[in-house]
C-alpha cells in the first residue's frame, strides 16, 4: 500500500559478487507534493550486516555512532548533498542529480529524502514487504523508515506529538548510478567466477593446440581479447543460463512443430535426423 508524508529514509548496499571497482550513485527520484528538498546521506562504511538487521537509528545527542551499524539520527552526522524546491508532481518522478556518492563492492549507506513543505503529501513511499525491497546484479535498496516531520530530523511530527519516525517503510522511486567494472588482469582472475574460468582455460588451451588458429596468436593477444569481454559473457550468473535454457527450448519446440508440419509425421513414422540431433544436444 502507498503512502506520502514529509521524508523517507532507506539503506543501500553494493554487492560485491561482481568485479567492479566502484559505484556512483548520480541522481534519485521521487513523487509527491514536493516543495523545499533535501537530500542527506551518512553510513557509508564496508559493514555485513544481516538482511533483517541492516542499521540501527539512534536519537541520542553527541558523540559519534554507538558502531558500524549504527545511524544517529541528527543532521551532523548526515552530509548534505542536495537542496532545492520543486512543483508539485504527483504522478510523474521529479529526479534530483546530487552530489555523486561512491560505494566500492561490499560498502554501504542511507539516504534520507525530505521536504519541508507543510503537507501530509510531500513524498511517496509505500509498506516495506521484506526486508530487500529491491535489487538487481549490482546494488540491494532496503527497508527503512518514513518520517512524519516537517523539520529535517525532526523528533516531533506533523501534529506537534513524539514519534516522528515509522520503520518498515519502502522507497518508492528511481535511483541512478553508473558503474565502474573490473577489466580481466591474471591477477584478479579469481574475482570472476568459475564459467569465466573455463573460457580462459579453453582459450589458452586452443593457444598451445598447433592445430587451431588461435595458436598463431601470443599469450599477451589472448590476455588483451580477454580484457575486452564483459564479466557475463561467460554466462557466470544462473539469469543467463536459464534464459539460454529457456531460448533453446523455445526453439526446438517451433522446429519440432515445423518438422511435424513439414513432413506429416503420423504414429510409428521416425523423426527427422535434424530434430533428433536437436533433442539429443
């Protein structure tokens, strides 16, 4: 179910099952009613935290954070990195370009979007599910809080009462960021996983084969060709080898229906040496 006040506030992990060098997050987006915008980010640190335990906010005064997975919940241990005011828009995303934030593999951080305008309707936001609220092959948003203030940080909410904060809350949104992979170096071979193995070894094993072409090329031309193929050419994740499964199995079932089409096949006939060779492999 959606929702809109005065702020949402939500972690932001870097996964670092993929060779890259880094991560810079350029601009988020969000609807509502808008008006004066901030946007706030703090945490960043290298920390494991557990799926269901990713930050504690605390309200305390003074100091630095209790630990690693600790968020104060006070403006100067946030570091402003956009301000602005916009129209309203309720339906179409308003995108704010910040100051680009860099996480390295494994690093993370909590952004905190607010509006000051006096509105119950500031900013969209909706009930977090589970404690990933979204993810793709390079960044994991989390679950974090919505925040019922007009004040930036404020303890008190709309209606002057305690208890400005509310957990379990999801951004809803657009987040944009680009990505800085890892070329293939022998050095940083293992950071590519086991199907972009095989590729080297196939490779340089056709290189010391005199029968093969690629035999007249030297080590160091192999080591460039490598360099130039992207971490997933080599189908490292399960998403590429199912969707290959699924493409090939697509395919022999239209050829199998052509083949049936095209040569009437009834009971006890034999099947095509092309089908079978399909069905085989």
């Amino acid at each position: 179910r959606e929702h809109t006040f005065c702020g949402i506030m939500f972690p932001v992990k870097i996964k670092d099952n993929i060779p890259i060098e880094n991560v810079k997050i350029q601009s988020l987006s969000v609807r509502g009613h808008l008006g004066p915008i901030t946007v706030w980010v703090a945490g960043i640190k290298a920390a494991s935290p557990q799926e269901n335990n990713f930050y504690h906010y605390h309200t305390r005064h003074g100091g630095d954070a209790p630990n690693e997975r600790q968020v104060l919940m006070y403006s100067r241990t946030w570091h402003k990195v956009y301000q602005r005011v916009h129209a309203p828009s309720m339906h179409r995303y308003v995108s704010f370009k910040i100051s680009p934030v860099t996480l390295k593999p494994g690093e993370s951080c909590v952004f905190y979007i607010h509006s000051s305008h006096r509105s119950d309707q500031s900013i969209a936001y909706e009930n977090a599910q589970k404690p990933i609220t979204f993810q793709d092959d390079v960044i994991s948003i989390y679950a974090g809080r919505s925040h019922l203030s007009t004040r930036p940080f404020g303890s008190l909410n709309i209606w002057g009462y305690p208890g400005a904060w509310k957990d379990d809350r999801a951004f809803v949104g657009q987040l944009r960021y680009c990505v800085t992979y890892i070329s293939w170096k022998p050095n940083i071979h293992v950071h590519f996983g086991q199907a972009y193995d095989q590729m080297v070894l196939t490779l340089l094993l056709c290189r010391r084969r005199s029968q093969s072409p690629i035999s007249l090329l030297s080590d160091d031309n192999i080591f460039l060709i490598l360099q130039m193929c992207g971490y997933n050419w080599a189908s490292n994740s399960s998403f590429f080898s199912s969707n290959k499964k699924k493409r090939r199995q697509s395919r022999l079932g239209k050829l199998i229906k052509l083949q049936q089409k095209k040569f009437l096949l009834h009971r006890g006939s034999c099947l095509p040496w092309r089908v079978l060779f399909h069905l085989r492999n």
